[in-house]
C-alpha cells in the first residue's frame, strides 16, 4: 500500500510541472511516468494480498518503533554540537534501548565499534567532510 500511495503521490506532485511527449519529455514525464509505474506495483502487490487467506499481521511493538526513531532524531541533534562520533555513538546506545535483551555495556561497546567503522568507511575512505569531534 506505502507503493501505491507513493506511486499516486508522485502523479499527483509532477503534474505541476510540463509534461511533453514521448520524443520531447518535459520535466513532468518521468516523475509520472515512475509514479505510475510504482503505483501499478502497489496494486500487484496489494490486490493478491487482501484476496488470499494468511496469517494475521503481527502486532506491532511501539516501544521499539519508537527508540529506533528516537535514535534517528538524537543523531540529527547532536551531529553538529558533538561531531560525528560522539552522535553516532549515541545513536547506537539509544537504538540499543529497543532491544530488551541488549545490556548496556554490550550496547557501549558496540557503540565504540560501529562508531569507528563509520569513520573509518565515511570519512577516511568515501572522503566525506564530517566533523569528527566537538568543533569551537
């Protein structure tokens, strides 16, 4: 269903922009195009779905929803006041909240690994400009 909607979303947004032709596309025809196309693999999708008989959806366990998103949002703070390994580090802490089963030393040290490992593919080998530490 998230593809149909995306998929009608996208027709819906591009048709403020020109369409064009087949031979002269404007800078609507993809984006239409796409959504289209994403919107016909939602009803694939969808229509076998809602006919067959299965398993009930499982219930959904918001305390995990939400520190993974609580995580996310930590990170997006604290990138710019902390740098980029102090966030990261947080992330992974507080992401590790939505697992009851992670103690909280395991969850440090996986911080303090993870944290280096992105710096080492981030930074040192993608190159990226992230400001690794807290900055004046």
């Amino acid at each position: 269903m998230i593809f149909l909607a995306i998929g009608i979303a996208f027709m819906v947004l591009a048709q403020e922009y020109r369409m064009g032709t087949s031979a002269r596309m404007g800078p609507g025809y993809f984006p239409t195009a796409l959504g289209g196309l994403m919107a016909t693999l939602g009803l694939a999708l969808v229509v076998p779905a809602l006919v067959r008989d299965g398993e009930p959806f499982p219930r959904l366990h918001m305390r995990q929803m939400l520190m993974i998103l609580a995580s996310i949002v930590v990170f997006a703070l604290l990138l710019q006041p902390l740098g980029f390994v102090l966030a990261a580090a947080a992330l992974i802490v507080v992401g590790g909240l939505a697992d009851p089963d992670l103690r909280f030393l395991e969850s440090v040290g996986l911080a303090v690994f993870l944290s280096a490992f992105s710096v080492v593919v981030f930074v040192l080998l993608l190159g990226l400009p992230l400001p690794l530490w807290p900055g004046p």
